[in-house]
C-alpha cells in the first residue's frame, strides 16, 4: 500500500487547505475585532470633545455661579438679580452630559477627571437644590433634569478621589466604585 496516492495526496492538500481557511479566518476576525475596537474609540473620544465643547459654552456661566456660591448666596438671588439663565444653562449642559454619560456615548474615565469635580461642587453648593425645587409636581416635575439627578449619584464620591484631594500621583482606575484604603 503506497502513502502518497493521488487520493491521499488530495485528501492532505484538502486538509492543509481547509487548516489554513481557518487560520485566516480567525486571523480575519481578530483584526476586524480590532478595528472595531478603535473604532468605537475614536467615537467616544470624538463624543467627548463634543461634549467638552458644549461644556466650554457654559464656562462663563459656571464662573457666574460660582461668584454667587463664594458670596454665600443662594440660586433664588440669582432668579432675583435675573441671573438664572446662567444656573439653568449648566444645568442643562450637565443634564445632556448626564446622558451621553448614561448611555456610555462619551469615555466615562474623562467625564470622571474633567467634570465630575465641578459638578459635585456646583451641586452640593447651589444646583441640587435648585433641581430639587424645579423637579417638585408643581412645577417641572420628576422627569425635568432626571440625567443631571442621576450623573450626581453616579460621580457623587468621585472628587474624593482627585489626585489633589488624596495626595496620590494618578487618579485609581474607577473614581466612581473606588475606596480609599
């Protein structure tokens, strides 16, 4: 019985053949699993100086806040001295980013070291009540700044965790579930 007959001989090339069709195709699908990969990085990279330049259109109406924060003054003094456009202009501008935050459209990691500190800050200090006040039945309702609420709890304890706040040469690796130990 000969081993290199022409059958046995096709048989090996059909299986050599189908062996390499696998290899490629694997091959194939890693690349493609990559190009994907940068793919979406560049999206939300891309989603994220969009939001970065929305977030810049507001920068003169966080500094108006915060003048009105350092004052000891609250956000009804701004509605008085027709000022609160300026709240409600961040307000909005936090709420969208609330959403592309949400939906995971812009890199979490950035919303995190860019605006989360700012956005606890104004916050704590004057937007939350205001919202609070806005989302009552008598007025906007629940609904009304719902991605703003919810971007607060999610990046709430992020600023503790700020590399001038802890000392620490870098940010952990998620601000938003970290612990200080």
């Amino acid at each position: 019985m000969e081993i290199f007959t022409i059958q046995n001989l096709l048989a090996l090339g059909l299986l050599l053949a189908t062996i390499a069709y696998a290899y490629m195709t694997g091959l194939i699908i890693k690349i493609s699993k990559n190009q994907v990969k940068l793919q979406h990085e560049a999206f939300e990279l891309e989603a994220f100086m969009h939001a970065v330049d929305f977030m810049e259109e507001v920068r003169a109406d966080r500094a108006i806040i915060r003048t009105y924060i350092k004052s000891n003054k609250i956000w009804s003094d701004m509605k008085k001295d027709g000022k609160i456009d300026s709240l409600d202009k961040v307000c909005r501008a936090f709420d969208v980013l609330g959403l592309l935050d949400r939906q995971k459209l812009v890199n979490q990691d950035l919303v995190d070291r860019f605006y989360a500190p700012p956005l606890v800050e104004l916050w704590e200090k004057m937007m939350g009540s205001y919202v609070d006040e806005l989302r009552k039945p008598e007025h906007r309702g629940k609904t009304h700044y719902w991605e703003l609420d919810s971007l607060y709890r999610r990046v709430q304890n992020v600023p503790k965790y700020h590399p001038g706040n802890t000392g620490l040469p870098d940010w952990p690796l998620h601000p938003r579930n970290a612990s200080i130990t």
